[in-house]
C-alpha cells in the first residue's frame, strides 16, 4: 500500500501482508462456510442512510450513556481474543485507544494480557468478557479479580457452548496463545495435532450446560451489573429481562460461532421494537441498553 491506510478494509489488507497466515485467518475467518460472515457485511451495504438538510451541525455531539458510564459516541470496543497475536502492546494498547475516545473497551475472557495489567494501563471504563467455565471456581476467581481491578460490568458471552468451527482454524492447526488471565491457576496450552487449538481448549472447558437459571449464580458471586451478549432474538430478549440481567448485546459474534445465524444488524430492529413495545417511553434511559 502505497499511502498510509484510511480506513478499516485498507488496515484489513495490511494485517493480511504482514501477518503469518493461522493469525490473520483467525482474526479474519468466521464459522464453516462463512455465510453469515458474508451477511454480517451485505446487510450493513443494504441500509441505506437518508440526510435531511438545513440542520445546523456546526456542532456535533454523539455522546451517549451506557450503564451510566458517559461515553463520547455510541461505539464501543468489543471483546476480542489474543491482540498480542497482532501487535506485541496487545491489548494495553486498544485499552489506551478506548481512553483517547472516551469509550468503553470490554476485556476479552482470551486476552494475552492480564485483565490488571490493562486495568493498571489506562483510565477507559472497562467491562470484563466471561466465558463461564465448567469449572466455576476459575470463573468466580476471574469476577473477584474483574470486581477488584475496577471493571465496571461482566458481559457473559452466551454463544459459545461449544466453539464455532472454523475451517480455516482447523487447516492451519491453530495455536492458541496462553491465556493471560488463567495463568497460575490452569495451563491452557493444548496440544491438538488434529485441528484448532482454540477449539479443543474451549470445548474442554467451557460449560456448555450454562443456561437461564445460573445468571442466579452470576449474581450470587457479584455485584456488578450483568449483561449478556450473544442475544438474536425477541424471545432472547424477553427472556433476558425476565432474570433481570442489566444489559444485553444483539451479537452473532461477528459470525464466528453458528453459521446461517442472521446477520446482527438484521435482527436489530427486531430486538428494538421489543423493548419499546414493553417499555415505549424509556428508550435511550432504560437499563437495558441496546448495542450491537
Ligand atoms: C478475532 C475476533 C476475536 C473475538 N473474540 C471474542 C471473545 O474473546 N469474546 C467474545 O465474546 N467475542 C469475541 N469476538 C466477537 C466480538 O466481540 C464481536 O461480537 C464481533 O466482532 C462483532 O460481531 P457482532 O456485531 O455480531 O457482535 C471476537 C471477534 C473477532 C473478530
């Protein structure tokens, strides 16, 4: 590329020359045959944006509020796995990315670095990502820790029983990286000559028995506020307020887990609609926030 990048596919096709092939297929993959991954994008290239005219917009402001948290704009950094595949700063550098725009910046269960080590680094609200584990006293230690280092929310990953399939993964026999997080406590090197590293440490140890009536338990070991994040439905939805978690987040996990899952920006509008119907004056204020 001769010029600097400009926008997000110019830094796609940099990554995809400077990184070894099992990294930039992991960030860049998604499950199976990759037709949700392909939908996640044609839907968005089928909304189209109307302008309205004579407004001033000398000045602009897209702050915003979630959980109480006064963000600059409604973006928010997800949690994604191993940064330091990609740059040796890792995650401590998206943390000081999320401060320089005033916005949140969820912390992946896989980081590569410890959820203290970037709470230590930077001054952005940071929410903590779980994937609840069979082993429930790694994931009540993980909360405690979360709790103690100032996260402000646990977001518990609920699309991901079993790790998606992706292929291409299990071509490159992908290594998983230490997971920062569980060192001392668990190795998570997994010797897996036959596929996906990822996938064998996740099927081994997430639990993939995790359903509605255990955000009881998640309450149980903390008092911050719980969101979900993998919801694609009204019913989901529904669901989610009847346990009285705090927020959700519409995700098909940037089709990495089911593929022919909808494409989230489809069900969106879906997902909306509901909370308006049950509550049509609180949209914007009521705890249940609404994001993709
Ligand atoms: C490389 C990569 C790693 C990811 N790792 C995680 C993760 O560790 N935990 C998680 O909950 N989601 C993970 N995600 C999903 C993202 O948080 C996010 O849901 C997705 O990129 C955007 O899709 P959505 O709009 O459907 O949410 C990952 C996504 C990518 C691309």
């Amino acid at each position: 590329m001769a010029t600097e990048p400009v926008n997000v596919n110019e830094f796609q096709e940099l990554a995809r020359r400077v990184l070894p092939k099992m990294y930039y297929d992991f960030f860049a993959g998604g499950a199976e045959d990759e037709h949700t991954l392909k939908e996640n994008v044609k839907a968005f290239s089928r909304i189209s944006i109307c302008p309205r005219i004579f407004i001033d917009v000398s000045q602009i402001d897209l702050s915003t509020s979630i959980l109480g948290h006064h963000i600059s704009m409604p973006v928010m950094i997800a949690p994604t796995s191993y940064h330091k595949l990609a740059h040796p700063e890792g995650e401590l550098a998206t943390a000081k990315a999320a401060a320089a725009c005033k916005t949140i910046m969820m912390l992946s269960f896989s980081s590569t670095s410890t959820l203290e080590e970037v709470a230590a680094s930077c001054t952005a609200v940071r929410f903590f990502q779980l994937y609840v584990m069979k082993n429930r006293e790694v994931s009540a230690w993980l909360v405690q820790r979360a709790e103690k280092s100032g996260y402000k929310a646990i977001v518990v990953t609920v699309d991901t029983p079993k790790l998606g399939r992706r292929e291409a993964d299990i071509k490159n026999k992908m290594i998983a990286p230490q997971l920062k997080n569980l060192e001392g406590f668990m190795s998570t090197e997994v010797v897996n000559d036959k596929g996906s590293g990822p996938e064998a440490f996740a099927n081994n140890n997430f639990d993939a028995s995790f359903c509605w009536k255990d955000i009881d338990w998640l309450k149980s070991i903390t008092k911050l506020p719980i969101l979900i994040k993998g919801v694609l439905t009204h019913e989901d939805a529904s669901r989610a307020v009847e346990v009285g978690v705090d927020g959700i987040v519409v995700s098909n996990h940037g089709a990495r887990q089911l593929d022919y899952a909808p494409a989230t920006i489809s069900v969106l509008e879906e997902v909306i609609f509901f909370f308006i119907l049950i509550n049509p004056f609180s949209l914007g204020e009521d705890p249940l926030e609404y994001s993709t």
